[in-house]
C-alpha cells in the first residue's frame, strides 16, 4: 500500500510539473514594456519606455492604445503609440512627446488595447496576455 500512495504522489507531482510547462514557456515569451522615466520638457512631458522581446522571432508591427491618466483619476489623453518592430531576443527603448501635458499631472497609464501585434490578425489577439506591464515612475502605475 506504501508503495503505491509513493507511485501516485510522484505520478502527480510528474502531472504538475507537465502542466506548468506551458505557462513557464508563456512566461518566457512575455513582452514586457516599462514605464521608466517621465522627463519635464518645458509644458510638455517626454516618456521613455523600455521594451524587451524575448522571444526568437521580432514582433513587427507592436502599436499601443494608450490612456493617460491625471492625479484625479481623469483621462487626460489618448494616443496610438507605435513601438515596433521589436526585433528578436532584443531591450530597446521608445522615448515619446506628450505635447501640453505635464509629466507632474500624470498619475497612471492604462494600456487600454494592443492594435497591432506582429505580422498576422491573430498575433494581436494573442499578443495582449503576453504583455507584462511595470512603472519605475514614482506615483504613476502602468497596467492593462
């Protein structure tokens, strides 16, 4: 009897450590994009983002509908934000122009939908769930 309760705890500890494989894959193929730095440009606020790619093959087109936030939680703007081609196993970063809004008045980004996501209709569907969203700005959250 001891012997068999041992064969089925390794058979599921096995089944777990099947299971979780896709995920871990998934994990690994995450573009991530970071908020990572908000630079005053006189009334304008320039945006650095820093995206990686880290799967074998570039993502091309990569374009972002982005919301802009205020500290009070109202949108102050929204913009299309192409950041493609990301190139495979590849980090670069996309500096971008808010034009008349203060980096001061922003309070967070949401990343409202991918409108492009690589070379086929489906990409875009599936791209979404892949990306993994970060701030380093102090105060201001980047989600989706």
């Amino acid at each position: 009897m001891r012997r068999f309760l041992y064969a089925l705890a390794a058979t599921g500890l096995a089944a777990a450590a099947v299971a979780a494989l896709p995920a871990a894959a998934q994990d690994a193929q995450r573009i991530s994009i970071e908020l990572n730095r908000l630079e005053p440009q006189g009334a304008n606020c320039r945006v650095w983002m820093v995206a990686r790619n880290p799967a074998g093959e570039a993502i091309d087109p990569l374009r972002l509908d982005l919301l802009m936030f205020g500290k009070d939680g109202v949108i102050a703007r929204r913009l299309a934000l192409d950041i493609g081609p990301l190139p495979e196993n590849k980090t670069q970063a996309r500096i971008f122009d808010l034009a008349g809004l203060g980096c001061d008045t922003i309070g967070s980004v949401l990343l409202n939908d991918v409108l492009a996501c690589g070379p086929t209709p489906e990409g875009r569907a599936a791209c979404l769930p892949r990306i993994a969203l970060s701030s380093r700005v102090s105060g201001v959250s980047f989600d989706k």
